[in-house]
C-alpha cells in the first residue's frame, strides 16, 4: 500500500512456481524462474498502464534469493530489493526449501542456484536488509553481508541496511518504518522517479 501512495503500481505475491517433470526441482530452477519472470513481464505489459522500463522486484527470504538471481539472469528489471535472503547456497549445505540433496550430492545444482557467485552479472543496484538477530539457519546476516561486499568488490551498486535486534522478520515500529523509507527512496530514485 506505500508503493500505491508514491504513484508505484505493485504486482503482489507473484508465484513463481518451480516445477519437476524429472529429476530434482531444482535442476531447472533458473531456468524456470527466468521464464516465470518473463511471462509476468509479458503478462504486465499486455496491460498498456505499466512501463516494463521501469520495473523493480523486491523480495523477502526466499523471495530475496529469488530477486538475487533475476537480476543476476536477466535484464527485466532496473532494480532490487532484498529483504532477509540467503545468497550463497553453499552456506546451506544440508538442503533448503524444497532441496533434499546435500552440497556433496548436487554441487552444480548448489552453485548454479548461488547469485553471490554471479554478482558480476548483475548490472542493476540492488538494496539488501537484513535483520541483525536472523537465527533462521539458511539466512544468517552473514548472507547478506557477504553479498553486499560481493557486490562492492566488483565495483555494483549495492546498499546494505542491519536492522538492530531484528529476527528473519521485521517487528518494531522503528525498522517497519526505515524499511519502508528505504525502500521508498531506493524505488524513487533507480526508477527515475520524479517526487
């Protein structure tokens, strides 16, 4: 509801599902998040009231995961937002979300699905947050941390925003509120937005 009120049309919960038709999900799991981010774009732009030009994607958790690896893999968006995510997936050896397969039983799967390791790709800024108490054990800070200096090592523009005594999600009336600025001026200003 912000968004609507600074004039920025939002495309909430888009689901993006991945699939298996053989094998494990994620063994095509760029590719179909790619086609799912293509065919959302597609589906906006049949619209005729949004400007595919000034597309932004923003993500929490799994979602900010998935917001790394777009713009890691595509070029649809101008910028991201990153809310809580895990980035490099060799950090979570034993499985994640639908991953049953260890780091040892499916490694091209583990580092193909990584956007920390295609962060030279990325081309649009990318403003990342996390809480400072993450205790989830697939999104400690640490993920973020690394990804923003990740970013700034390859000479990206990236923000990175630790939020004081915050879980995996975000609760105290001071950090809904930054949030939400943050996100606002980041939006503003990387969609050449006119205030």
């Amino acid at each position: 509801m912000p968004f609507l009120l600074d004039g920025i049309a939002v495309f909430e919960a888009t689901a993006m599902p991945i699939i298996s038709e053989q094998g494990e999900p994620n063994d095509n799991f760029i590719e179909q998040l790619v086609m799912n981010a293509q065919a959302t774009v597609k589906a906006l732009e049949k619209t005729g009231v949004i400007d595919i030009q000034r597309l932004a994607i923003m993500g929490h958790s799994y979602g900010a995961f998935s917001v790394a690896n777009l713009l890691a893999h595509t070029d649809l968006f101008k910028a991201g937002i990153a809310k809580s995510g895990a980035y490099n997936r060799t950090l979570t050896p034993f499985g994640f979300q639908g991953e049953r397969r260890t780091l040892w039983q499916a490694k091209d799967n583990y580092l193909a699905m990584s956007p920390f390791l295609y962060v030279d790709q990325i081309d649009e800024p990318l403003l990342l947050i996390h809480g400072e108490n993450d205790l989830n054990s697939g999104t400690f800070p640490m993920q973020s941390r690394r990804m923003y200096q990740a970013m700034v090592a390859n000479k990206k523009t990236a923000k990175l925003i630790i939020l004081p005594y915050e879980g995996h999600s975000y609760k105290a009336k001071e950090s809904l509120h930054l949030v939400l600025s943050q996100q606002s001026s980041w939006l503003f200003k990387w969609l050449n937005m006119n205030y």
